[in-house]
C-alpha cells in the first residue's frame, strides 16, 4: 500500500504522455507559395472529374500469319463426323456423334425420345451440333430427310443446335409433310425455341425443347386423326430402329408379362370366391324357416295361446334382468 | 308351462291351474269376453314415433317373411296398477283378432309382446304352434336386450332388440326341430297314464305286447 500513490502517478502520466498526438507536418510558406505561382492547388486532383492520367498500355500486336490462322477457321462440322450424321438412316433418335452432350444429359434424352416414339405414331429423330456450327454446303438436308426417311414409320427430324435453339431447322418425312402444313410446322418449332430460352443451360436448353416439340407433336398427330397411320404399313420398319432399354425396364416388362399371365386365373379365382360368399349370404338372408306342427292339447281354456312367457320389469337400473331370471309368484319371494 | 296368475307349473293339458285354479274364464272376467279388432302393431300407450314405427313394422315384417308359419305382434298401453300383464297378454292372444295379420295364419302360430310403459313392465306371450320350442328363458332372453334401453325410454330401439334376438332363436329351433323332431314331440305327447304303464310292466316292456295290446283294444 506504501507504492499506491506512486502507481497511480505513473498511471496518470503514462496516460497523459499516450494522449498527445504528433504534430502535422507544417508548409514551409516560402515552398507553397513558389507552387501556387504556377497554379497548383493543393488537393485539387480530387475536386476535378478528369480522370487520373494513367500511364498508356503497350499491347502486343497480332502477326499477320495469326490473323490469316483465324480466318481460315471454319465452323463447318468436322469432316470425320459427316458420315456418322449423315451417311445412313440413324440407329437411334439421338444423333450426337460428336459428344457434344455429357453422357448422362445424352441418356436422358435418348430415354425421352424412346419414351416418346412408345407414345406417339410420329418419331422424333434429333441430331445435335455446336451453336456455332454449319453443316457443309454439299449436305442437302432436303435430300438427307427424303432418302433416310421416305419409309417406315412418320417422323419430324430437328436439327438442333446446342446453345442455339434459334437455330434449330424442323423436317418432316415425306409422308406426313403435305398433311402439316409449313405454318404450323413453324408453330412448332417456335414455340420449342421459346421453351428452350427459358432456361440458360444448353443442357436444360434441348429438354424443354425436346419436350416441347413432342407435346407439338401429338398434336400434329391429332391433326393427322382420321387417316391411317403409314406406319401401319410396314411394322419392320419400326423395329429397325434399336432402342436401349432404360434402367429398369426390363423388370416392368417382366412384371406385365407376370401380371398377365396370371391376372386371369386370378380374377376367376377371386370371381369365384366372391359369387360363393354372395351365394351364402343369398341364401342366409332369403331362406325360410318352418316349424313341425305338433298337435298340442289346449290348457286353461285358451284356444289359441297358453304359453305364457316372461315378464320384465324396467322400472328401477336396480333391479337388472339377472335377479328377474327367477319368474317366481310374489308370495313366493323372500320380503 | 306356468300359470299366468300364480306362476307356478301346470301341466300340458290342464284345464284349470292345479294351483289356483286360473282359466281364461277369470281373465275374460277382468278385460271382457268380447274379441278385440286390433292391428298387430297396436301403439295405445303412444311410445313410438312415426319413423319408428316403420322400423318396427319392418322388423316384424322381416320375421314373417323368414319364417312363414308365425307373426309377430306387438301391444303398447297403460294396463292400470290392478291388471296383471301376464293374464292380461294371455287374455289379448286369444280374444284378438288382428286385422292386417292373413286369415291363414290363425292367433296359435302368433307371438305377443305386450309393453306397459307406466308400471314399467313388458311381457311376452306365444300361441300353441310355438308351444314346444320356446322355453320361457328364451323369452326372458329377448325381453332382457331390450331392458337397458327400455330403463331410457327408448322403446323402439329395445323392441327391435328383442326382434332381433327372437329371429336368432327361432331359426336355431327351427334348425334343431329339422334335425331332431323327436324332442320337440316327446315334450307335447300327453304323460303316460297308469294304466298304461302297469300294462307296460306285466308286458316286460316288450314292443311287441304294443301290437297284441292294439288287437285287443280294436274290437
């Protein structure tokens, strides 16, 4: 206690000592004024919109053999995968030879497409290309879609462009082109376009779109409604194209084939059950029951009656039909 | 089979009560010797309701159907502190003529179920066809499902409780009169007499004696 008043000194000064701020640097007045002859304001770079004047970027020019490589660049589609587009009827409803879709977005969609062919009496055939790309000039589309699709089953053939569904061109086979009119063919691709721009992703792009131009579909197939369906006509078509067999399929077709043959002898069995217990109750409900007539010799001089039954009380809670089991004369009963 | 005044046992062909004496005689002395017209749902005592009456006309209806021979009938009404119900239900069966029951189904093939709603009492009462396949502890048995609604007031419900369990009853004796009629025609054959069963004795209970005691009776 004796060093008290000497902390608390020490206390006080350290505090006062941290408490003094430096001093701000100070103009030397002779230096200002040589600046402010020549027209400098101090912190005038600040007050101006001008902007700070930078230093100029030294960026390389481009060689000329560079900008000669670019022009050559073509957006043709490769000449590797020409034949695989284009070189014979597709094997599946997905044409994608060049990747360009990631292997599950191409499942999925091929499962789409498979779905909708079990669905509907027009396939839908969709070969897909970069956004950028062009098919080569000496590829007449026309042609394509006339040799590959003139048989089998009807079937509207898009060329669709990934990330570009603007782009995307519509066919129809031959033997359904004269019953869809050029209008509503565009309809249908328009409406699908506008589909696929609700969503950003070139991968969700093609779904909307796919299903879009299938729902545009089955109601090309309601117009057509009324004629008969080519491909009615030649069923080996049909199975000409392979599909895969989705994940799962096999076991539902393994099911239905289980479902049938069993449904039947099932059905008769419960049919059966039933119209035995329909029967019973028929007959429980409607039979007859009759009594022997025995001669009974009259009493107490009644012609008709002398059976003389029960008698209860339900004059008191107290008194339960248990203790009247005993039809006992009153004089009998004990007060 | 007991007497409905003194409720002791009588036998089957007792003309009087061997106990008090009791005939139909000393009932029609107290309600009348005349035939009474009623309906087979008489109502005198106003405890049912309109909807509840149908339900119990087709409850009885129902019971005539499924068994051809017999009807049912029911009476309410205020019997008075002096009437006994007992006399009063075996008087009502056989001086009643029930105008909707047919003319081929005759008051022995009835079964009466009297309620008097002020002394709180109800009873049931059954013609000679019914005589040797209802007991008096099946009555009881109908008359007791009914016993917790009739303790509510709701007589309805009850009675269509004890049609209920009656129907049950009279199909499973129905059932057994088929199989085994024997039992039902030991309990109404008249009790040997005396004689007969001296006669019975000297014959050593031989069957043939029967025949031999038939050809002396013939001439």
């Amino acid at each position: 206690m004796r060093f008290l008043p000497v902390i608390v000194t020490a206390v006080f000064t350290a505090t006062s000592h941290a408490l003094v701020e430096p001093a701000l640097p100070v103009w030397n007045l002779k230096e200002r004024a040589e600046l402010e002859a020549v027209g400098w304001i101090p912190g005038a770079i600040f007050l101006t919109d001008t902007p700070v004047p930078d230093e100029p970027l030294q960026v390389e020019q481009p060689k000329p053999e560079e900008i000669v490589d670019d022009l050559k660049a073509s957006p043709e589609i490769a000449e590797k995968f020409l034949p695989a587009y284009f070189a014979e009827r597709p094997k599946t409803f997905l044409v994608d030879p060049q990747g360009l879709l990631s292997p599950a977005d191409y499942r999925d969609r091929l499962s789409f497409l498979n779905y909708h062919a079990s669905d509907s009496s027009i396939d839908l055939f969709v070969y897909v290309m970069g956004g950028e790309q062009e098919i080569p000039s000496d590829v007449r589309e026309e042609e394509v879609i006339e040799r590959f699709f003139s048989e089998g089953r009807p079937a509207v053939v898009v060329y669709y462009y990934l990330g570009a569904p603007q782009r995307s061109v519509i066919y129809l086979s031959p033997s359904i082109t004269d019953s869809i009119s050029a209008a509503e063919q565009h309809r249908a691709l328009e409406s699908s376009v506008m589909q696929a721009f609700e969503k950003i992703r070139p991968s969700e792009q093609i779904e909307k779109f796919l299903v879009q131009i299938s729902i545009r579909i089955y109601w090309m197939e309601r117009m057509l409604a009324g004629g008969p369906a080519a491909g009615d006509a030649d069923p080996s078509a049909r199975a000409a194209v392979v599909r895969p067999a989705v994940a799962g399929s096999a076991q539902l077709i393994w099911l239905q084939e289980l479902a049938l043959k069993f449904a039947f002898p099932a059905a008769l069995t419960v049919s059966g059950v039933l119209l035995v217990f329909a029967l019973g109750f028929w007959r429980r409900v409607s039979a007859r029951y009759r009594f022997p007539d025995l001669e009974v010799e009259p009493r107490l001089g009644g012609a008709h009656a002398a059976g003389v039954g029960a008698v209860i009380s339900f004059a008191s809670a107290a008194l339960p039909p248990a203790s009247q089991r005993d039809q006992v004369p009153d004089y009998l009963r004990r007060a | 089979m007991k007497c409905p005044r003194c409720v002791q046992r009588i036998h089957r062909a007792a003309a009087s009560c061997p106990h008090c004496g009791f005939t139909l005689a000393d009932a029609d002395a107290c309600f009348g010797e005349e035939e009474v017209r009623i309906r087979s749902l008489t109502d005198s005592a106003g405890i049912l309701r309109r909807g509840d009456r149908e339900k119990v006309e087709l409850a009885m209806e129902r019971i005539s159907r499924r068994f051809p021979q017999v009807f049912v009938a029911i009476y309410t009404g205020s019997l008075g502190e002096v009437a006994n119900i007992r006399q009063f239900g075996f008087w009502l069966l056989n001086r009643s003529a029930f105008e909707d029951v047919p003319v081929e189904k005759p008051n022995e093939v009835g079964i009466l179920i009297t309620i008097d709603p002020e002394s709180k009492a109800a009873g049931m009462v059954f013609g000679y066809l019914l005589d040797p396949f209802l007991e008096e502890s099946d009555t009881f048995e109908c008359l007791s499902r009914a016993h917790a609604y009739w303790l509510e007031g709701r007589y309805a419900e009850g009675i269509l409780r004890v049609l209920k369990h009656l129907d049950g009853i009279l199909r499973k004796r129905s059932r057994q009169a088929r199989r085994d009629p024997e039992h039902f025609e030991r309990k109404v054959t008249p009790p040997a007499q005396m004689g007969d069963l001296v006669r019975r004795i000297r014959a050593g209970h031989r069957a043939v004696i029967q025949q031999d005691e038939t050809v002396e009776v013939v001439p």
